[in-house]
C-alpha cells in the first residue's frame, strides 16, 4: 500500500496526519484522495486520540492536485465526475473529524492542499507559507462547498479576491485576510503546534466534539437554538467531564479527563 498519506500516533493524546509526497511538493493524487477517508477513519478510531495534526513532509503542505494526473482523471465526463467526488468526500471526511484538527503549514498551500488546510478547525503556518485557490489558471470552477467553506473562514470581500484574482498570498496577508490564526518563524512552528495540540488534548473531549458539532450547525444554516442544540448543552452537567472538571476546580488540581 502507498505511504503517501500516513497516520502517525504521537504522545500525550496527539495524532498526526502526513501528506507524504515531498518530491511533488506533496501534490495530491487520485489515489491520496480515495484513501484520505479511510487514513482519517483510522485516526479517529486509534486509542487515546484527542486532537490531530495535519502536516506535509518536508518543506510544503499540499501543492493542490498532481496536475501530471489531469489528463488521463478528466479525459471524459464520467472520470471527471468520479475524480470530483473522491475529492469532496475527502475533505468532507477532514472537515467533519471528530476531534479538533490543526493544519501545521510550511512553503506552498496551493489549490487542494489550501482547500485541505480550510478544512481543518484551526491552521498555523511560518513565514515559508503562501496560499493559493487557481481554478481560474485552469478554466475551473471551485466546488460550491468549498468556495462555501472559504468564505466563511475569510468573508466574502476576501474570498472573492483569492478565487477571481488566482494570486499567491504570502503568510502576512493570509493572517490578516483570517486565512490562518496564527503564523510563525520556521524554526518555532512545530513546537508551537504541538504545544497547542497538547493543551487541547488535555482539555475535555466531549466539550470539544459536541462544541465541533455545533459549529457544523451553524455552518449547515441552523442560526437559533433547537431542541437538539439544547440538549447537547444540558447533556454536559450529566457528564462524568463536568464531574471530573468542577471536583478538580475545588480540589485545586488539574482535571483529569
């Protein structure tokens, strides 16, 4: 099986998901996309995962899709269809992980790879990083739920000038625009994701997976509270979390959840 995308178990409730083509600038293929849900179901389901880490090898994220594939993946309608659904279901698979995700982004986040980046809860970047959406440089149209999913992170001023525009913004403007929350020096950026990783870890799980399920909510349209939102939040004070975090609190202690 290929090793281009790997899930890798770190320490203290951390897993780590590498986009492993770094001679292609970690270009994704066909296949990358077809096996994405499945690498990402096994990571959701290792044993003590809390939190996970999307990275690339090497110097780059993703350079988007391995355009040296095109011809052959959008020769005729029918393979261009099932190629567009691979993609979707892929980042269909990262937006809704279970637990919380962090992009950690170097060099080039370009097309697919940016796309991948938007998916994830929250993104860091060095200074290397520039960001590009270009299906205008290709006579495409970006996926509706994709350019959905971009003008929610950078508003829709600035999601209008990356997709009409195709231009390569560097790591300065892509913190400005929202592109990216937080943005560092190269040699700081992994330490500083996995120290942001750990801490999440460390907080309660279920707070965090029914907080993710409500900002799905919110995105998929619902604007006012439900009867299921409301239980969501009522559910919590029956929790052993709750439990474990309010006896801490008067223990003056550290949970232990």
């Amino acid at each position: 099986m290929s090793d281009t995308l790997q899930f890798n178990l770190l320490p203290d409730g951390v897993g780590e998901l590498v986009i492993n083509q770094p001679a292609k600038r970690n270009a994704l293929s066909a296949e990358m996309w077809a096996r994405l849900p499945d690498v990402l179901k096994k990571a959701e389901q290792s044993e003590g995962v809390k939190v996970l880490i999307v990275r690339g090898a090497g110097g780059h994220f993703a350079s988007g899709a391995d355009i040296s594939e095109f011809q052959t993946l959008y020769a005729t309608a029918e393979s261009s269809a099932r190629i567009s659904q691979h993609i979707s279901t892929g980042m269909k698979a990262l937006a809704e992980f279970r637990f919380p995700t962090i992009a950690s982004i170097r060099g080039a986040c370009v097309g697919g790879g940016c796309g991948l980046a938007l998916c994830c809860d929250i993104r860091f970047a060095d200074n290397t990083s520039k960001f590009a959406i270009t299906p205008a440089k290709l006579g495409l149209v970006y996926p509706y739920d994709d350019v959905l999913r971009l003008i929610e992170i950078v508003g829709l001023a600035n999601a209008k000038d990356i997709l009409l525009s195709a231009r390569l913004i560097k790591s300065k403007n892509a913190k400005k625009m929202g592109l990216i929350n937080f943005c560092h020096k190269p040699d700081e950026l992994e330490e500083a994701v996995l120290d942001y990783a750990k801490n999440i870890a460390k907080l309660s799980s279920q707070s965090a997976q029914i907080t993710k399920k409500m900002f799905a909510a919110q995105s998929q349209g619902q604007f006012s509270e439900s009867q299921e939102t409301q239980q969501w939040f009522l559910d919590g004070f029956a929790s052993q979390d709750f439990k474990e975090g309010y006896t801490a609190f008067l223990e003056k202690r550290t949970p232990q959840f």
